[in-house]
C-alpha cells in the first residue's frame, strides 16, 4: 500500500492554462505596472492643473525673463538687481557648483588623508583619525554648519577692528578680505600658455612612459611636469610686461572697501561640508584599502617591492575599484546638502530659486526648475564617476 | 503639452494639493468650526506666542476678531506661523483660510499671485536701523554698508531699488527666516537693519541692548499691510474686509469692548444697524453670519483703537505712536466705509 503511494502520480495540472504560461504571466505584469504608473500620472497632472486654474494663479515659464529687482550678496558671474530671474537662478546655480567642487575636492584630499592615518601603526594618529571619523558622523550637517558660521566664524571681530595679516589682508566677521588681482593687457596670454604647458606636460609623461617600456630607465616626471606648468606661464608673465595690479582693501566707514572678500557665507558651507564629507570617504578608502587581499601586499613584498612603492603600484589601484562606487553616493551627497546654505544665507541654488519663487509666486514652475537642475547635476557626476570606475575595472582577458 | 504634465505632477508632490472642497471658505470654516489662519512665525506686537504659548499680537487678534464675528468666540482660531517664503504656498494651497502676516499689499500679489486684499490693517513703511556707535543721521549716508534684509519680501526689492536710485553702495545679506536676520545684526554680520518701520520697533526691543540702536527718519517705500484671501470666494472677502472695518467703525463710534452692552441700548439708527439691534435688519445675514456679527467682534477683541494700544501701542513695550494708523476724523488713514 505505501509502495503504491509513493509511486503515483501527481494530480495532473492543466498545464496549457494561460494562467501558467511564465511569459504571459510577465506580460502581464508589466502591463499592470504601466497602466498604474500611467493612471496615476495623469490623475496627479489632471488635479494640479484644476486646483492651479481653480487658484487663479499665473502659470508658464515666461516670468524667467522678468527683471528680478533684488540683489544677491555673492555673484560668480555679473549681477545687479536690474537683471532677470533667470540670471539669478543661474547665479544661484555657479554658486553651487562652486561649493560642490571646491567641497568634493577638499572632502576627498581630507578623506584620503584620515582614512589612511586611521590604518595607520602609529597609534595616536590611528586614534585621532578614529574620533575626527565618530564625531563629524555623527552630527547632523546642519548642525556643522550652524556650529562653522555661528560657533566659529561670528565671533571674529568688526571690520573696524579686522585682524591684519601679511600681505594687505584683513580677517573679520564679514569675511577674509585680501588684495584682488587686476589683469592688464595682455595677460590673456597666460591662460594659453598654461593650457600649452599642460599638454606638454601630457605628452612628455607619455614619452616617459615608452620610454620607460624600452630601456627601463625612469626619470622623476612628475618634477619635470610640475616644472613645466609652473615656468612656462611665469615665463610667458614676463615677455607681456607683468601685467598685473592689485586693489588693496582699504577701511571704508562701515566695511573694507576695495579688494577680493570670501564670505563667512560661504567658508562656513564649505568647510561644513568638506569636513563632514571627509568623515564618510575615510570610512570609504579605509574599506576599500582593507579589502584588498593579505596575499596582495606579500607578492609584492616577495617580488622586492618597497613598502610605498607597494601601496602605490598594488594596494591603491585595487582599492579603487572598491572605493569609487560609493564614493560616488558622497560627492552627489555633498552636492545635494549644498542646499542647506540657505539655512545661513548662502546664495546657492535653492536660495536664489526660491527668493525667485516668492517673488513671482510660480511654486510649480521653479520647483521643477531647481528639482531639473539638482537632477542634472547629480546624473552628470554620475556619468562621470560611471565612467571613471568603468576605466578602472579589472579587465579581465 | 509634456511640460505642463511634468510640472504638474511635480507640483503636486510639492504642494500637496488635494482635491479642495469646492464649497465657499466661509462654509468650510463654518462645517470644520475654526478659522485657519496664517501668521508670523514671530513678531513681537504683532504675532507670538507668549509664554504659555498662547498667541498674542496685532495680527493675531485680527484673527481672533473673524473668529469671533463667525462663532462669537474669539478663540475659535488654529494659527499657522508662516515665514515670508512659504506664506503665498500657504494660501495658495489651502493650508490656512486667511493670510494675516504684515504682508504688503501690491498689485501683482493681487494678480499674478492669485490672492484678494481690500482691508489695510496697518498703514507702514520701510525703514532702516544701525547701532548708534556708527553714528550715522541719514540713511543716504549708508554707501558701503552690509544690510541684513528678510528673503522674498517687498523690503528686498525696495532695498535694491533705493540703493540704486540714490547711487549707493551696499552689500546685501539676506536669511529667510526672521529669526536668522535678528541673529546676524546682533552678531554685528551686518550694519544695518531695514525693514518695516513697525517690524524695526519690534526688532529693536528684542535685541539685548535696545537702546544702543537707533532708527533713521527716512521712510523709503509704501507698505500697507493687509490680510489677504484666495482670489475667487468673494462672499469670504466680504467677510474678512468688514470685520476689519467693523473694527475701525467701532472706534469711530466710540464703542469698547468694555461698554458695547450699554451701546446695545443706543437709539441712534447708525449703532442699531452696526450692532444689528434695528428691527428686520439684513445686513448681517447677507454677510453670511448673524446680525449681531458687529457685537460680537468688539465683544470678543475690542474695536480698532483698543487692539492697536493693546498689541503696539502705549499699553505695549513697543509704543508705537498711531501716526497714518489714527482715524480719518483724526488725521489718520483709517476709514471705514458705511455699515448701511
């Protein structure tokens, strides 16, 4: 009897069902998707343009062209209150950009540099690089910022009382004012010349680089590339007759007129971001670096490689492939909490967007405008970082 | 066609619109049994919450007085504070049922923006305040100067306008919220203060050290300061403009919340059609609301006069005189039209 049950067969199931074809299944699926997506959509777009209509409100993108008529305190490109909204929303947009690069290059020099001292042997350094990591961690961007521009940088004195440092520069509550720089004629040319001199710079590392191939011989290129850079323009600066002047800084009855000020605005944000950034890519390259195997670093040292020369020619380029995807999420992170200048009244994108949307009462219109342009931003440095992974990959043969 | 899809669908992410009610405002509140209203998230005289979190203020009993005429009881009032940027989406939106921010009345808030005023509460304008150690008597003296300013606000553009048409230097930092602007001038971030004068005198007694700050004589703009609805409920902004003038009808009267019971009494056809005591009156009722509405507004705050001594006036810290805020019949810009 319990033979028999064993051997029987399954219940036969109608296997020619629709129901169980896996293809239709997915078809369907995926047409159900669409159809919610879609259906959702729509009744999103139906209801905001009734309750839009309903509110009287003026709609349309033609108010960018409108004269903005308030000024805005730190500009990149040239602004007065006579321009249009649209120019202040590309103020806004440099001026983000401009913390975005300036705070990933910082955050990733400090990153790399608290990430390795925490692997290092010494043991005060590896625990300073541990607290620097679990305190900017753990504290809230905000909080970092409001602690740089209202904990550090407020209590610097008036600029009636500015301290003076070397080279005509005054540092005080309303930022570091320095001498700024006035061209002459000709000093177009110095640009060109370094442009030219980085390309030569390029193609004598290439050179090296063959030449290397053949006779395996090495010269210190970057020394020479770094001369080349710097001698090139210099020389260039001199042949034009040294072109340049400066504005000195002079004390006005309320500011220092005159000069090239950085704002506490802006020092805060950046070194705000910079900092609390860092914390996060250490963790990154101190991950990336421990991930690359024991038995690495042993081949290297039983081929005779030195100890740097092994961290560079063998545990970076392998770390790398670890540490650039989610170093990634951080600059697109830092570039996102840029946003939050707006908190101490730096002018970047959403400050400016949203002084715009006040103004002009077009909520929809400049939501969308700014939710485009941080979307932009973010897919072009994920493009790029994309990219630069991709070119790091191990190729495998 | 795609644009339009995008930026709605946005739009409705952001603002949150759900399908509104489409019945008039003035029966929603009626149905839900508050008046929502926005205010200021902190303006001393004009709305705060005091130390037991009660609001108080100039704008607040604006509010408190709608309440009143609607339930006759003041306290019927849920406030939001609003800072300057997020005050239009408020009201635009839905979030609150009436906009009572000294927010200035200009013509494209009441086009573009989508938005009524007709009742000004506070006759205002713009103007400047510096530490007295800088010694400065005229604004026209302030060329180079840091000038702290609030984002999205009239007192921006004025800013920008007056500095250029008088040539003149400035460099301008801007907070969006109040509280940030306070900070920076303390901190000494700026030098100079400008907003309304009404907002300067509140400013001024909030600072630690009032009397080293000193505000300068010029009045550079215009701002009359009203509450403002969503365009499109006229029978709303009835109600909201003649409780404002019932206010001011009051005062004219002479009636105070201390003695409108004997004026119940009044054989004066005037005060009988006011305070709905004349015989088969309408007036009330085709507002929409009792005919005692009147009453019950000064019952429940007082008239004009009283609110204005109360919150700014001499029986305040602030002390504002009444200057364009007076009467007409006493040299002032308020003047009601007749209840009739």
């Amino acid at each position: 009897m319990t033979d028999k049950a064993v051997t029987a067969p399954p219940p036969k199931r109608d296997t020619t069902s629709l129901l169980y074809d896996p293809k239709v299944r997915s078809i369907f699926f995926q047409v159900l998707t669409v159809v919610v997506i879609v259906v959702s959509v729509m009744w999103i777009a139906h209801n905001v343009s009734s309750n839009l209509a309903r509110s009287n409100t003026a709609s349309g993108f033609g108010f960018l062209n409108g004269r903005s008529g308030f000024d805005i305190g730190q500009s990149l490109i040239a602004y007065s209150s006579d321009s249009t909204y649209g120019r202040a929303i590309m103020v806004g947009f440099l001026n983000t950009l401009l913390i975005a690069v300036t705070g990933i290059i910082t955050a990733t020099i400090v990153g790399f540099i608290i990430g390795i001292g925490r692997l290092s042997k010494n043991w005060l350094v590896a625990k300073l690089c541990t607290v620097y990591v679990e305190i900017f961690r753990n504290i809230p961007p905000l909080l970092v910022i409001f602690f740089w521009y209202s904990g550090v940088l407020a209590i610097l004195p008036q600029p009636r009382d500015a301290i003076q440092l070397p080279l005509s520069t005054f540092l005080s509550n309303r930022g570091l004012t320095s001498p700024y720089p006035i061209w002459g004629e000709g000093a177009s040319m110095i640009p060109v010349a370094f442009v030219v001199a980085v390309i030569i710079a390029i193609a004598f590392g290439l050179w090296q680089k063959k030449r290397q191939m053949r006779t395996g011989k090495q010269l210190p290129t970057g020394w020479i590339a770094a001369a080349i850079i710097i001698t090139l323009p210099l020389i260039v600066f001199f042949v034009v007759g040294a072109p340049l002047t400066f504005d000195y800084p002079v004390e006005g009855r309320f500011n220092l007129s005159g000069g090239g000020t950085i704002r506490p605005e802006f020092v805060a944000l950046y070194l705000a971001l910079s900092l609390y950034t860092a914390a996060f890519i250490a963790e990154i390259i101190r991950a990336g670096i421990k991930g690359v195997g024991k038995g690495q670093t042993e081949a290297a040292a039983a081929l005779g490689l030195q100890p740097n020369k092994t961290t560079q020619l063998v545990v970076v380029p392998q770390a790398f492939r670890i540490i650039i995807p989610p170093l990634t999420s951080q600059y697109l992170n830092l570039t996102k909490n840029s946003s939050l200048g707006v908190a101490i009244g730096f002018p970047e994108l959403f400050s400016t967007g949203s002084t715009t949307l006040n103004q002009t009462g077009q909520a929809v219109e400049m939501i969308s405008i700014m939710l485009i342009i941080y979307l932009t931003i973010s897919i072009v440095t994920s493009l790029f970082m994309n990219w630069f992974n991709a070119k790091m990959a191990l190729v495998e043969r | 066609m795609k644009k339009t899809l995008l930026s709605a669908a946005i739009g409705a992410a952001v603002l949150g619109i759900g399908s509104a009610a489409s019945a008039g405002t003035l029966d929603d509140i009626k149905a839900k049994g508050f008046v929502q209203c926005g205010v200021n998230t902190g303006l001393a005289g004009f709305a705060q919450p005091d130390a037991s979190g009660a609001w108080k203020g100039f704008d607040v009993d604006y509010c408190r007085a709608v309440a009143a005429a609607i339930f006759n009881d003041a306290s019927k009032v849920k406030y939001t504070p609003t800072t300057a940027q997020s005050r239009f989406t408020a009201l635009q939106s839905g979030e609150v049922d009436i906009l009572a921010r000294n927010t200035t009345w200009t013509i494209s808030r009441d086009t573009a923006l989508g938005f009524n005023f007709r009742y000004v509460n506070y006759y205002d304008g713009q103007g400047f305040m510096v530490p007295k150690s800088l010694n400065v008597k005229s604004a026209l003296e302030l060329s180079g100067a840091a000038v702290c300013v609030q984002s999205g606000t009239t007192t921006e553009l004025n800013l920008a306008d007056y500095f250029r048409s008088n040539n003149l230097q400035y460099n301008p930092v801007v907070f969006e919220k109040l509280e940030e602007v306070n900070a920076a001038y303390q901190a000494g971030r700026c030098d100079v203060y400008t907003t309304d004068q009404s907002g300067l005198y509140a400013t001024r007694l909030a600072l630690s050290n009032p009397d080293e700050h000193v505000i300068l004589p010029e009045i550079i703009s215009k701002e009359p300061l009203a509450p403002a609805v969503r365009q499109g409920d006229d029978k709303w902004l009835d109600v909201v403009t003649w409780v404002g003038y019932a206010l001011v009808q009051a005062e004219e009267f002479g009636i105070t919340q201390a003695n409108v019971d004997e004026f119940k009494n009044s054989t004066n056809p005037d005060i009988k059609r006011f305070l709905g005591t004349e015989a088969d009156t309408k007036i009330g009722t085709d507002l929409g609301l009792t005919n005692d509405w009147a009453y019950n507004v000064v019952k429940g705050v007082g008239n004009y006069g009283e609110v204005f001594e109360r919150n700014i006036g001499q029986g305040s810290p602030l002390k504002i005189a009444r200057g364009l805020n007076a009467l007409w019949s006493k040299g002032g810009l308020q003047f009601a039209p007749p209840v009739r």
